[in-house]
C-alpha cells in the first residue's frame, strides 16, 4: 500500500509561526492539539458543541470541522491568547465576576466566540449576544450570567 501524502503547512498560532505536515484530512483541531495547543477543547467532532472553536482571520471557525489545510497561511487565536492569570481579558474578567465560567470544555469555546463576535459588533443587544453564543452547547448552563457577561463588557466598552 502506498503512503498517504502529506502537505506542507505554515500559519501563525497565538503570533507563533507553526509549520507542519499533515494529511488533506487532518482537522485543524487535531493540528493544533497535536502542536500542544490543548487548550482548544476537543468535544462532539462534528461541529455541533462549540468546544473547538477558535479565530481564524478575525472569524470564529470549528476547528474539528475546519482542515488543517484551510488554515494554510492564516492567523489563527486560540483562547490562550486573551489574557493572563496577571492581566485577564476583558471577557474573562466578566465571565469570572458574573459567575458565568463553566467547565474547561465549553468555556474556551464560548470565550472565542464571544471575542470574536464583540469584536464585529461592540454592541450587541442581548438577543444578539443569545444568538452569537448559540452554538456553543452546554447543558449544564442557562446561559443568563454568560449573556450577563458579554453585556457587561459590551457595556463597559461604551463608557
Ligand atoms: S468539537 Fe468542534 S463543534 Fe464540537
Ligand atoms: S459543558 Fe461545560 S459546564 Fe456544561
């Protein structure tokens, strides 16, 4: 049997340069994990909770259902590139001081989305913000303090 080819891959990770090899079917979620960046979560693989999201080129994407080889020569942020334990991002502030931080798994994700999204619009109205999130899945949320949360920096961003 002949060996599956593999591709050349550069893109910028966290302003990291990262280059590698994969396969045409390698998922950006797997690249990135397998490059130590573990903290973009790996959930259903399907696309359908939200926990892999990351920003790619300014866009929340799903890494699980986004190939490695689309992010050829992209800028891609994962959730480590918000902030520090020294200096939290806006967002993580809130999510922490609006008790709306849920488990390691969904909160990357809901943080990603919620960066990206306040960054195309600063300020949402709260059914926006319902709406922006919607695709990041947890059960064990009823998404008020999350909304709460993106609302207060939205709105501290006004002042
Ligand atoms: S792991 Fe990507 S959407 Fe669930
Ligand atoms: S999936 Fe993370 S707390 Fe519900």
């Amino acid at each position: 049997m002949s060996e599956r080819k593999l591709y050349d891959i550069s893109l910028t990770v966290n302003d990291r340069e990262v280059k590698g090899r994969v396969k045409a079917e390698t998922t950006l979620l797997d690249f990135l994990r397998s490059n130590n960046f573990t903290e973009v979560k790996k959930g259903c693989e399907i696309g359908d909770c939200g926990a892999c999201t990351v920003i790619m080129d300014g866009e929340a994407v799903l890494s699980c259902i986004t190939l490695a080889l689309q992010a050829e020569g992209s800028k891609v942020y994962t959730v480590k590139s918000l902030g520090t334990w020294e200096k939290l991002h806006p967002l993580q502030k809130a999510f922490v001081e609006h008790e709306a931080l849920q488990c390691g798994f969904c909160t990357p994700g809901m943080l990603m989305t919620a960066k990206a999204f306040l960054d195309k619009n600063p300020h949402p109205t709260r059914d926006e913000i319902r709406e922006a999130i919607s695709g990041n899945l947890c059960r064990c949320t009823g998404y008020k303090k999350i909304v709460d949360a993106i609302e207060a920096v939205s709105k501290r961003e006004a002042e």
